[in-house]
C-alpha cells in the first residue's frame, strides 16, 4: 500500500502516486487502485470516462472523504471558472473538489482579472479545500507562488528536466505549497535508451521523482491496473541509490540533449 503524506500547507493527505486518467486504465482499476493500492490521489477532467466511471463507484460506495479529486478550469476568464467546476463535480457526482487548479497557465494574464477571485470565492464557498494550477514556466510558477499564495502547484519534473530543483523547489516559503510532478517518463522518452546508456524503468522514473523533498506526488497516466501495480511496487522501495541517482542525471541530460521538435523547445 501506498505511504501517505500531506500535500504542503494544505495537509490534505495523498498518495506518493497519484493515477491521471486518460492513458487506459479501466474504472474497475481505478477501484482497485484505490481498495488494493492505496492511490488516493486521482487527477482527472470530465473528459477522462474510465477514471470518471470508477471515482462515482468510489464516491456511491462511502468513500469520498478518502479520495483526493484534482481538477480543473481551463479556459482563463473569471465566468468559466464556477461553470468548470459544477461540471467537473457534476461528472463524478460530489458537491465538493478537494484540488481545484487553473490548468495550463501560459501567461501572467491567466490570473488577472476576474479569474483568481472567482478561484478563490471557491474556496471561500467550501466547494474546493485547496487551489493549484498547472504551469511550464518555472519562473512564472515560482513567482505566482508568493503573488497568490498557492496551495498547490503541478509542474514539469524528471530526470530530463531538473530545472525545477533551482527554480522553483529551492526557494519556497515555508510552510510551502503542495507539490505535484508530472511526465515523469517524459512522454516515455525515459524509458528508451539513448547515446548508448541504458533507459530507466518506470518504477525508477517515478522514485527520481519522489527522491526529492519538495515532491508530495508524482502522477502516473497507468494504462491498466497491472501497470499501476508494479509501478506502485517500484515505488515502495523508496529513493534510488546514490549511484543509481547519478547514472539516471547522466541518462538525463543524454535524453534531453536528443530533444527535437515540440519537446525540445520545453527547456531544461
């Protein structure tokens, strides 16, 4: 089963792994992901059937107090956000989202306006317990942490990409906000080899992930419970050893050094 922790100032207990749908899994995985796995966290749109299917099972059987729901608005204007959040709590049939995030956040503009005090009469409301967003600029994210006192953050973090460490994770308030990683295989690309040094598992993928203190979760797109299983078995051996941490940076950089196209304009 999988170890909890609080999710930074907000102390929502989660997960190490979180399961983002979209990627395969069934709603009796997502079940028993839950029952038998101990995955709290489920980070998952109206548009995500299977995860969506299994977390009003979840939700019908008694236990929505024991999950975690993130979710979201995506459109940045003020009037979108009350309107995304009765429709993503619609689909898994709950009053209330315990991680409600600005999602994709690509300017400073995003949250100007009407859109963050609508985020924040949310809260207000006691319709969400803790306000996040999703971000690729780090700088833009580590200053957005101070300007709006975010409770929570989703950013980009793997063995490819560590620019987080400086940029973001260094600096952080104490108490800080939740931290949530994403891509930790970085689309898969982690998990082939490259320059002649052999690949990372996935398991090793999400625990390069977990190794560092700012991250309370790393997400996993499992496509069956299977998968979901043997990466949370993975991560149950904790942190990769010292030597291991060193060869996976190397790995790293040799992956992000190959990086074309959409992926290579993404930076460190």
């Amino acid at each position: 089963m999988l170890a909890k922790t609080p999710l930074g100032r907000s102390g929502i207990p989660v997960s190490r792994l979180g399961l983002a749908g979209g990627y395969g899994i069934d709603a009796d995985g997502v079940v028993r992901a839950f029952h038998e796995l101990g995955v709290n966290y489920f980070f998952v749109t109206p548009r995500f059937k299977p995860l969506v299917l299994g977390l009003r099972r979840l939700v019908k059987d008694g236990h929505r107090k024991d999950i975690v729901l993130a979710m979201g608005a995506n459109v940045p204007t003020g009037w979108s956000v009350p309107r995304a959040f009765e429709s993503a709590a619609r689909a898994i049939g709950t009053d209330t989202i315990d991680v409600f995030h600005l999602f994709w956040v690509q300017a400073h503009w995003y949250v100007t306006g009407n859109t963050w005090p609508a985020m924040q009469k949310l809260k207000e409301e006691g319709k969400v317990r803790a306000l996040a967003m999703s971000i690729h600029d780090r700088p833009m994210a580590r200053q957005l942490v101070d300007e709006l006192a975010l409770d929570a953050l989703m950013i980009r973090y793997n063995a490819a990409h560590r620019g987080a460490e400086k940029e973001i994770f260094a600096t952080l308030p104490t108490p800080r906000p939740g931290i949530v990683s994403y891509t930790a295989t970085r689309w898969g690309r982690l998990l082939k080899p490259a320059k002649g040094l052999a690949a990372m598992s996935a398991p090793e993928c999400y625990r390069f992930a977990l190794g560092h203190p700012a991250v309370d979760v790393v997400l996993c797109g499992a496509g069956s419970y299977e998968e979901l299983a043997a990466n949370v078995q993975g991560v149950s051996a904790g942190p990769l050893a010292p030597e291991r941490l060193d060869e996976v940076k190397a790995f790293g950089d040799a992956v992000r050094a190959t990086a074309t196209g959409t992926f290579g304009f993404l930076g460190a």
